[in-house]
C-alpha cells in the first residue's frame, strides 16, 4: 500500500503543502511557519487553505477518515444518494480495515473519476494500492501524496454543496473536524491509533528546577 504517516505539531506547514501542490501555490500566510502555527493562521482568514494543510499533514488513513466524516455530513442533510452512501460505507470499511480486499471493493485506480465528494475520496482509497497500472506485473506509482490532494478536493467540494450555500460555517466545521482527527480524539474505534500530538498549540511543559542546595532552600 501507498501510504503517508502523519507529521509533528512543529513540521514546516511547508512539509504538509508539499503532498498536495507545487512550492510557487503554498499560501504565504503560512510560509515560515511550523504545522499548528500555519493551521492557527489560516482557519479564519483563508479556511480554505487549512482544509488543505489538514489533508497533508494528516496520514493517510486519517486523511481519508476525516473526509469520510466530511462527507457524511452530507449524507446527514439529504445530499448524498444510495450509491454515494453506499461507495462511503465501502471507504470506511477500508479505513477500518486497510486490506486489498477491502480497498478493491471500494475501486481500483483504473476507475473513472467523477465530479462529487464520494467520487473523489473513492479514488483517493483506490489509489493507496500503491500503483496506478492495470497490469500488476509491471506496477507505475502514483505521485506521492495524491491520495491526499483528493481527499482535500472532496472535502472543498462537499463544503460547497451545503445547503444554505454558506459554506464558510461549513468549512469552520470540517476544520474543527479535522483539529480533533489529527489530534487522535475521533477514530474509527477508541484506541485504533497510538496517541499523537495535533494540530493544536503544544502544552508548555515546564520543567522542575533543580535545587541549588543553598541553605535559604526549603
């Protein structure tokens, strides 16, 4: 399989960009700054952009499950059909259990791609087989971090389809969405994944002073 593990609070937002796009696209907001700073700067001013950072920072299997979780807001209001759910319940079924078996019934690389949310993140499954080929003899890699650059794709577009068609309240969701995916508080099961810091401010911790052992020390 193809697949990214998930980056540090204090990685170069650059880092997370570089899975989805060219160095000439990174947002300057974030330019300069480490993973949870850029994701503080940009959640307000430019959400779109931190649904972006969230998708590359996150590993892959994260990834796809914060997008599976987008999407089923969707499904929630109405707007996903029989097919869509049923291809969604496919792509959870793999990140509950990332097997070949599992991720061939959701497609294979080869499938067509469609213009919707469901479409989008189904192909970002299909492709962490790891290999864009038919012919599995002779296997052609994906480029690195694709599986994440659609799972960015499928949330931007489902936060368009909202149906108030404000889809800044939307994006202000999915954010949150994705904050407590990379910081290991919603999972497919309780525990399915070793803790991990976010993509929230690290906690200071302070470190105890060392006692000089003067005569005025307690």
């Amino acid at each position: 399989m193809s697949l990214l593990p998930c980056l540090s609070p204090s990685t170069p937002a650059r880092e997370a960009f570089a899975r989805l796009m060219p160095e000439a696209e990174f947002p300057a907001l974030a330019r300069g700054l480490a993973s949870w700073q850029a994701l503080s700067s940009l959640k307000d001013t430019e959400p779109r952009n931190a649904i972006r950072l969230i998708a590359g920072w996150l590993s892959t299997r994260e990834a796809i499950w914060w997008g599976a979780l987008c999407l089923a807001q969707l499904s929630k209001v109405g707007l996903l059909n029989q097919t869509d759910k049923a291809k969604l319940e496919k792509v959870v079924a793999w990140v509950q259990e990332p097997s070949n078996q599992s991720r061939d019934a959701v497609g294979t690389p080869q499938d067509e791609v469609s213009p919707t949310p469901v479409s989008l993140l189904a192909a970002a499954t299909a492709l962490t087989a790891g290999s864009i080929s038919p012919d599995k003899k002779n296997p052609v890699a994906p480029p690195i971090g694709l599986s994440h650059r659609l799972v960015s794709h499928a949330v931007l577009l489902a936060a368009t389809l909202w149906p108030d068609r404000d889809s800044s309240s939307c994006l202000s969701h999915f954010i949150q969405v994705g904050r407590d995916v990379a910081d290991v508080k919603i999972l497919w099961k309780p525990e399915a994944l070793p803790a991990h810091p976010g993509l929230r401010q690290p906690q200071l911790v302070l470190q105890p002073t060392r006692k000089l052992k003067n005569i005025w020390e307690d």
